[in-house]
C-alpha cells in the first residue's frame, strides 16, 4: 500500500510517497512506477474559505488541479492496467458540497465533477470488470475541517441528522468496502455518508 501528499501527518497507512497532485504532467510516470494497482482512491482535496466573489486565480487554479484534474489522472493512468486484468476498483472521494450551493463555489464544482467522472469510467470500464465508485461524506473531523470558520462548522452541524461530524474511521470504512469487498454489481454508484439532510 502506498499513500500520496505533499505534506503527510503522523497518521499515514503504508508507505509514504511525496507528491504533489498540481504536478499533473508527472502523474502518469509516477503511477507507471507503482507497478500493478488493485485499487486506487482519489482523497486528495483543497477547500479554501475565499468569499464568492473574491477567489484568487491561485486558489482557483488549485482546486481545479488537485481535486478534479489530478484524479481524472490517476483514473486514466491505472485504467489500462486493470482494463487488461480485468480487474480492479477505484473509489473518489466527493462530497456533500456536490449536491449543494456549496459556499466554496470552486470546491463544490469539483466535487460535483469527480461524480460525473466516475460515471464515465464505470461505463468504460465496467465491462472489463474494474470497479469505479464514489462516495460523499458530510461534514468529517479532519484537517480541513478545523480550518473552517467556527459560523460554517455551526451551519454544517445543523444539516446532518445525528448532531455531529463524521469520523476519519468512519469514511475509512466506506473506502474499504467500496474498494474491497462490495459486490461486484456495485458500480458507479455514489455512497452517502453525509448522515445529513442536505438536497438531492
């Protein structure tokens, strides 16, 4: 197992490796490095709190990159190899900010898109036995999460049904089912684990 940032906590699963996901021109090379996949989940995201009106072309052009260019990468650089096994699962990483007018307008455009990206490629590759799937976590006790201001964390808590904001562990297992053990059927689908009230 192998686990990609820029930038790793003390939390980290398998072997590190540095990498940054704006540097999407290197990422075929670098997965042609990994050898054979079985799975791959694209979790990598940015969000920053900018007003609507007043994003920075940098924060833009890096949201973009990381969280819907660098995935559409990867899932392009490992679909010949489980194409030809005809196997393999890929599990993305969205977001309630998906199905919203989510606040952080950029960071909801990507997330809204990693879901039609997994529809693409589970129509493609489906046939071939790969696996492409997503989820979408509600509010989650991370890094990201602590960065927001205390009035959003506030508005968050008050559209999900249980009160609270969902574990790491808790999206883990999700992950783990969806690129381990769901049934093989189980194919571009997107699994809710928002917990929340927020529209379809």
């Amino acid at each position: 197992m192998v686990s990609l940032d820029k930038e790793f906590g003390s939390d980290v699963v398998g072997e590190r490796l540095d990498f940054d996901f704006r540097r999407s021109a290197d990422i075929y090379e670098m997965v042609a490095s990994l050898g054979e996949l079985d799975t791959l989940v694209n979790n990598a995201a940015v969000l920053y709190c900018d007003p609507l009106d007043e994003t920075p072309d940098q924060h833009r052009r890096e949201i973009l990159a990381v969280n819907l260019e660098a995935p559409a990468a990867l899932i392009a650089a490992a679909a010949p190899g489980m194409k030809a096994r005809r196997e393999g699962r890929i599990v993305n990483v969205s977001s309630v900010a998906a199905f919203t007018g989510h606040p952080d307008l950029w960071y909801g455009v990507t997330k809204a898109g990693l879901l039609n990206l997994t529809k693409v490629w589970a129509r493609a590759l489906g046939p071939f036995g790969v696996l492409v799937n997503a989820l979408a976590p509600g509010p989650t006790q991370t890094h990201m999460y602590d960065q927001l201001p205390q009035s959003r964390r506030d508005e968050v808590i008050r559209a999900v049904y249980s009160g609270r904001v969902c574990q790491p562990k808790e999206v883990a297992a999700a992950i783990l089912w969806l690129g381990s053990a769901c049934p093989e059927y189980v194919n571009g689908t997107t699994l809710d684990v928002n917990n929340g009230s927020y529209p379809r």
